[in-house]
C-alpha cells in the first residue's frame, strides 16, 4: 500500500522539519536528549500569590541548563 496525496505531503513535510531540527542541535543523540528533557520537565504549582511555572518554562530552564540554546529550544517546541 502507498501512501498518496495531502496523507503523503504532510509526513515529507514533517520528516522534513524532524530532519533539520536534528542538524540544528548536532545530531539525533541531542535531539533524544533534549526528548528526554520534554518527558522530564513538569509544571511547578501555584504556590499562595506566586504564579508557578509552565512545562514550557521548566523545560526551557532545563534544556538551556544543558546547553541547548533558545533557538534550539524554540525549534523543539514547533515540531509537529
């Protein structure tokens, strides 16, 4: 079975961007690694009158902590 029409274009497309975000950070070790990152990072609650943090945030603390930068870190968080 093959796959046709808007099916077909929107995995190439997405196989496309997976690809570049890989040579962005330096290889598919770096990009599993800031997966793993994603998977770990956890909202922080509301405590009392302070706002707590978002996934996002937390994960982005992270992933700069580690090295990445935020382009890098932006580019994670658009993949598809």
């Amino acid at each position: 079975m093959t796959m046709r029409g808007k099916h077909t274009e929107k995995f190439r497309d997405e196989q496309v961007e997976n690809d570049s975000f890989v040579r962005l950070v330096g290889g598919i070790k770096r990009a599993d690694r800031m997966q793993q990152i994603w998977n770990m990072s956890y909202p922080q609650g509301n405590c009392g009158m302070l706002k707590g943090k978002s996934k996002e945030e937390v994960f982005r603390e992270k992933a700069k902590a580690e090295g990445f930068t935020d382009i890098q870190v932006n580019r994670f968080l658009d993949l598809p």
